[in-house]
C-alpha cells in the first residue's frame, strides 16, 4: 500500500509514462494507486490477442511436430537413409506449408534442424552399438560401443551396426502418455483376477496376461501388503547370494546372518534388507524361443 513517504513502486509509478504520468501517490490519491492502465478495453483486447496468437503458434507447432513424425515413419517404412529423409522433408514442405511464409519459418531445413524440434518433445539419440557375430564364435557374440572397437572373441571389428533405446528412456516415453500408463496399469484395476483373497489361483476367463497362472505366482511383486527379502552380492566376488540362502544361514543376535557365499567361500556378515510390492513395477518374466534377432532365419538365434 502506498503512503505520504515514498516506496520504489510509488516512484516507479511517477516516473514511468506508461502508467499515465501520475504526478504523486500519496495517501489522498491511494485510490489512483489501484488504477492500472491495463483496465482499459483497448489493453484487455491487446492482451486476448495476444494470447489468441500464442495459442495458434503452439498449435501449428504441434501440427509441425505431427507432419515431420509421420514423414520420419515413411522413411523408416521406405527404409531409406539420411538424405532420402531430407528428400522428404523439402518434399513435405511444399505440401505442408503452401508457400505460408510463417508455416515455412517453423519448418525444419534438415535433420539437425529436425531433431533439435523433437528434443523439445523428448527425443534422444539412440546408442550406436556394433555386434559381431562372426562364424569363428558362432557359439558366442560381442557388443561394441565404438565402430573401431575389436570383438574380444575375433579380434574384428563389429559388422553389424545396431541402435539401442536403453530402458530408463523407453519407460520415460511410456509414462509420458496418460493412454499408456493406463495399459501398464491395467493390471491393477482387474487386481481381483489374480490376488489372494478374492480369487485362489488364475482367473477362470484368460484374456489378459495377468489371468494366467505365472501372473499369480508373483503376484507379491505388486500387492503392496507382501514384504520379502532383498538378495545380496558377495563382497568377494560379486556372486549373487539368494533371500532362500540368506534365511537358511546362521542368524546373529543383532540381527544380521553370516552367509557363506556357494562361489568362493567368503563369509558375509549381512544385515538383510526388504521391500514392498508395488502396482507400478514392471516384471520382465523371461522365456526361451529361439526367435531370430535379425528378421531372418540364419546360425544364430536368441532367447528372451
């Protein structure tokens, strides 16, 4: 509030034109110090146009954002290269834009242009990796992070060239949609199919994975009332040492067990720690099919 002893706002208030040329604020003219020039119609109107406008920007950004998505799947459908993807681009800008010079500023005139757009959405590079899989180890593979890294098994350079999404990234874009985190839910909002209490055992009707009966055998990993033992690493040499091998140990007065490690020997002297089911954790059940890695049949095959 304004007073007879001038504050910086009241100053500011007289010596600024843009707030009418005020001559004082003082405690008599309080009620002129509540007037701003924005409650004029004409500043009000400025202001709505100006948000009317960014609203329109935004919008034919995201539609931007659209067209240059749909042009990268033409070109991975097309399985085509860097430049035919610029090829693309120049061609999907005559269509999109028509010659709209403000359409034409907001589109991309090539693929670093292009990804600096898409980083905005989230977008990250892949990790390059190089995989040998030469017939001198049909047995065994190596991963390269670099293209003149050798294969530890050959001696080679990685021939297959490959690009990787690691897990924390993919999960990060799954969550970032509302529809997709619903899917990933879907088993908690039919949790009555598959935990104890309601149901014993599977569900009767099998329609979703979490009907079968391996969904209900691990069904403590998301009822938040299950607690189990976490497993534990030896200091030694790394193995892992199992919750069953932790409990059947010798238990100590304070608590902790002294486990002896199957691998090397080394007694541990572990205080055990536990955790919690949890809905939204994610369970990578794995399985062996003998599925081709690379689309096609050949010497080499892989289980999940």
């Amino acid at each position: 509030m304004c007073s007879d002893r001038e504050t910086p706002s009241c100053v500011n208030m007289e010596t600024n034109e843009d707030f009418g040329g005020r001559a004082s604020c003082s405690s008599e003219e309080t009620s002129d110090c509540y007037q701003h020039p924005n409650n004029s119609s004409s500043n009000l109107d400025s202001v709505e146009e100006n948000n009317d406008n960014s609203d329109e920007t935004s919008t034919e950004k995201q539609d931007v954002i659209c067209a240059l998505l749909k042009a990268l799947m033409l070109v991975e459908q097309m399985e085509g290269s860097l430049a035919d993807f610029e090829d693309v681009l120049a061609f999907s800008k005559e269509l999109y834009c028509k010659n709209d010079e403000h359409l034409m500023r907001l589109w991309p005139k090539n693929w670093n242009e292009t990804k600096k757009i898409l980083r905005d959405c989230g977008y990250k590079d892949p990790r390059e990796l190089y995989i040998c899989l030469d017939d001198s180890h049909i047995t065994q593979w190596d991963v390269m992070e670099t293209p003149d890294a050798l294969c530890r098994h050959c001696g080679k350079k990685g021939a297959i060239k490959y690009y990787y999404l690691g897990l924390p990234e993919k999960i990060q874009h799954w969550c970032e949609d509302p529809i997709m985190c619903q899917k990933m839910m879907g088993h908690w909002h039919e949790r009555e199919h598959w935990m104890t209490g309601v149901h014993e055992g599977p569900h009767n009707t099998f329609k979703e994975v979490w009907d079968g009966s391996r969904f209900n055998e691990l069904k403590w990993f998301w009822d938040p009332a299950c607690e189990w033992m976490l497993p534990v690493r030896c200091n030694f040499c790394t193995a892992v040492i199992s919750a069953d091998e932790i409990q059947s140990s010798t238990y100590n007065e304070d608590g902790s067990y002294s486990v002896d490690c199957e691998e090397c020997g080394t007694r541990v002297h572990h205080h055990p720690q536990y955790a919690r089911g949890e809905p939204r954790n994610l369970a990578f059940i794995g399985h062996w099919d003998g599925w081709q890695p690379f689309g096609y049949p050949g010497s080499h095959s892989c289980g999940e």
